[in-house]
C-alpha cells in the first residue's frame, strides 16, 4: 500500500470519527468516551487515537464545525431585512441545533470542561449575537434593557428544558416533549418586546401538573443513576 493511499485511508478515517462523535455527543452528551466514537464509527479503538490523542482533541474538532454553523446562523439572521425576525430566526434555529445535539449544548452552556477551555468559539459567536440584539433595539423591537448576553443566558435556560424533557418520563398520548422549550422560547420573546398589546399562539401545549411533576421526577432519577 502506497503512501498515497495510506493518507487517503487516514483521512477517511478522520472523517469517520468525526461524524461519529457528532452522532455520539449529541445523543449521550460528552461523557462519551473515545472508545465509544470508535465503536460506532465501525473503526479499531487504536485507529481512534492515532487520529485524535484523546477525547479532548476530537471534541476541539467538532467544535469548529459547529461554531461555523452557529456563525452561518448568525449571517443569516444579519441578513433578515426586518430586525425582530432576525432575532427570533437566530434563536429558534439555534435551539433547533443544540436542542438536537446535547454536546454541544453542553460545551455553549460551560458544563463541560472549565469556561476559559473553549472562550475562543464563544468570542467568535458574542460579538454576532450583539450584532442581531443591537439591529433590534434600535428599530425599537427589543427591550431597551436586553443585551446579546440576555439572549445567550435565555438559550442556556431553554436548553436545560430541552434536555430535562429528553431524559424525562415522556406524558402518554404526547409526542411533543421534545419540542417542550419551544413553548418557553415564545414565551421568553413577548417578554424581550417592548410592545404588550398582545401575546403569542404558544407552539406547544402545557404539561399538567402532575404530568410535570411525572418529568421532574423521572429526570432526577436518570441524573443519579
């Protein structure tokens, strides 16, 4: 085997990994190990750590990826000609992701490793999420008062309900306990608008009492097993 082909192999390889530890951290979080990555990426454990010295390494991968797609969300929601549907695109289409992808909700909320680890992704994306806040309040469709960290805090908040709702005891008859935050999210926005003449259709319906109950309960059971 030429060394052509051996480049071509490890990089393919690489790929693979990369891939496969999207799927792992996104579904499992980032308590995933390499080992695991490798399993599903259908490639021997060494092959693993001759691409990526440790998790550490394939996590700092991932995350330019995802940093670049929260960054062509933000252009996105730039571009909006009208400053409040910006606003709502960047944070529905952001909580989409992350909603989806339990990692990297982690590594954007500081649960994983010590904040200062991964400041670089953050101080690409911060100036951005000013950017969509500031359009806002200056066509006077923001609170005077909310800043682009207010939005950024709101995503932790919504993320931690989207992940309390996947661990949870899912209601019988509810297929939409995934969708939870998103109620939340609508909520969070009338609030962020100076206007109170009216409220929005929430998307999704409430849990009852005991229904909420029922998924507390079941999510603190699975945080301590």
């Amino acid at each position: 085997m030429g060394a052509t082909t051996l480049r071509k192999d490890a990089a393919r390889n690489r790929e693979r990994l990369l891939a496969a530890g999207r799927e792992v951290f996104a579904q499992r979080g980032l308590e995933a190990t390499l080992n695991d990555v490798a399993h599903h990426a259908g490639v021997g454990v060494g092959t693993a750590y001759r691409r990526f010295a440790n998790k550490e390494e394939l996590i700092d991968a991932i995350l330019v990826q995802q940093v670049e797609e929260l960054e062509a969300i933000l252009a996105d929601a730039l571009a909006e000609p009208d400053p409040w549907e910006g606003l709502v695109q960047y944070l529905e289409r952001s909580l989409d992701v992350q909603a989806k992808d339990r990692g990297m909700a982690q590594v954007f909320s500081g649960q994983y490793a010590r904040p200062q680890k991964y400041d670089w992704g953050r101080d690409r994306l911060a100036p951005l999420v000013e950017r969509v806040a500031d359009r806002a309040r200056e066509a006077g469709l923001l609170r005077e008062d909310v800043t682009g960290a207010d939005l950024i805090l709101l995503q932790v908040a919504l993320n931690t309900i989207a992940t309390t709702a996947q661990d949870g005891w899912t209601p019988d008859g509810r297929d939409d306990a995934g969708e939870l935050y998103r109620r939340y999210l609508w909520i969070f926005l009338d609030g962020l608008s100076p206007h109170r003449d009216r409220t929005s259709p929430l998307p999704v319906p409430p849990l009852t009492t005991d229904e909420t109950h029922a998924l507390l309960g079941s999510s603190e059971d699975v945080s301590e097993s």
